[in-house]
C-alpha cells in the first residue's frame, strides 16, 4: 500500500462536475479561517500540464499511451517540485487541496490503455480525502456545452467515454484503502450546499 498524505484533499468528478468551483470553495473557507492552504489542480500550470492541455484541445495528437505517460509525469512534478510543490506544501504544513489527482488517470487514461498500466505509472500517495462530485453525464455534458469562451468540446467531452469514466470512478472508489476518506456528494445539488457538505465533512475531521 501506497503511503497517504492526511492533509491531502482531492476533488474528483467527470468533466463539468464541478470540482474546479468546489476546490476553489474550500480553498478560500481556510483562507478565511486562517488555516494555511495551497489550492492546485491537474493538468497543472506546468510545461509537462500545459503540453498536456494541447493534447486534449485536440491541437495536437498523440497515443493514449503516451498521454497517460504525460498525466503520470505532471502528476510526478507536481508532488516532488521543489517549495511549489505537494509534498514540500504538506512539509511546510500548509493543507493542500487539489482539482484532481491519480484517480483521474485511473478512471480516465483506463479506458484505452487498461487499469493495470495506468495503475503501475501511477505508484503515488493517496491523499487523505476524496470527495467525488456524483453528476449524471447528461447535466455535465450540458454544462459543458453552455460554457463561455470555449472552442467546443476537449477529447474526452462524449457521452459514450464520460459513461465508461463514471463506471470506472465506482470500480477504483470501491477498491479505496480504508484509511482514505471519500465523500461522495451529488453533483446536481446547488453549489451552496455541496460547500456546505464539504465544509461539514473537514470539521468532523478537525481540519477545519
Ligand atoms: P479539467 O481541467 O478538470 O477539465 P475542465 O476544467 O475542462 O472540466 O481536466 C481536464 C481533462 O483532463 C478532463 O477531461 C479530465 C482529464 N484528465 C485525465 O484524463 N487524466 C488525468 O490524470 C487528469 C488529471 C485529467
């Protein structure tokens, strides 16, 4: 078993679930709180993120192997980089939570290149929290589409790949270490009151 990072939260969900409003949510509770906090996300900002970004922009392509490689080798640079990194935040005590992590890979990358391969790129820590973002694909796919400012769709924005994705999150949530906490919330909930069951779940934990 793969050691775990207790002050590591990570928010999961289908494209359009919205983990990115959620992170960002539970982000500024702590700042308000006072409690030091470092919100991240994947693909990160980096060179590795950013060329993984082309990737799924459909600017450029590449085997699925090779992009599940890319996701596994940002994923590595966003934990061991130096001070902006993961484990240096956690080291310097700050809590860190993060629009999402491994599972992603797993779920997502599984689809083409198999559980097993994915797995074995992805030997990492596992975080402390999971809370996974339980939204239908049709409502993601709907929001998605209704976005500002986007040229459509990215490359796994279908209806046919965000089913087997959802079906993959069960399989891996299933399979999780019992030391992990995972939350699981509907996504078709008002945003308010995803905060609030996420707020509620970090003060039950004391982290908050
Ligand atoms: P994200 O930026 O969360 O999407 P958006 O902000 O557009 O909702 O994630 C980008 C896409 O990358 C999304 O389709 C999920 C996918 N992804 C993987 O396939 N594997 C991974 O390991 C990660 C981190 C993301």
């Amino acid at each position: 078993m793969s050691e775990i990072l207790d002050r590591f939260i990570v928010f999961e969900g289908l494209d359009g679930a919205g983990t990115t409003t959620q992170m960002k949510e539970l982000a500024e509770a702590f700042d308000k709180a006072q409690i030091p906090c470092h919100a991240t996300f994947e693909p990160t900002g980096s060179p590795i993120g950013s060329l993984v970004r082309e990737y799924l922009r459909k600017e450029k392509v590449t085997t699925p192997l090779a992009l599940a490689m890319l996701f596994a080798a940002d994923r590595e640079d966003h934990l061991h980089r130096p001070i902006t990194g993961i484990i240096d935040q956690l080291s310097q005590h700050r809590v860190v939570v993060s629009d999402r992590y491994l599972y992603s890979s797993l779920a997502y990358q599984s689809i083409d290149c198999g559980f097993d391969v994915v797995q074995s790129l992805n030997n990492f820590p596992e975080p402390g929290f999971i809370i996974y973002l339980d939204t239908p694909v049709e409502d993601c796919l709907y929001r998605i589409d209704g976005r500002p400012n986007t040229n459509g769709r990215e490359l796994f924005e279908r209806q046919e790949f965000l089913n087997r994705v959802r079906d993959n999150y069960e399989v891996i949530f299933s399979q999780l270490h019992d030391s992990i906490v995972m939350l699981r919330i509907d996504g078709t909930l008002p945003k308010e009151l995803i905060h609030a069951k996420v707020i509620e779940l970090m003060r039950t934990h004391s982290l908050l």
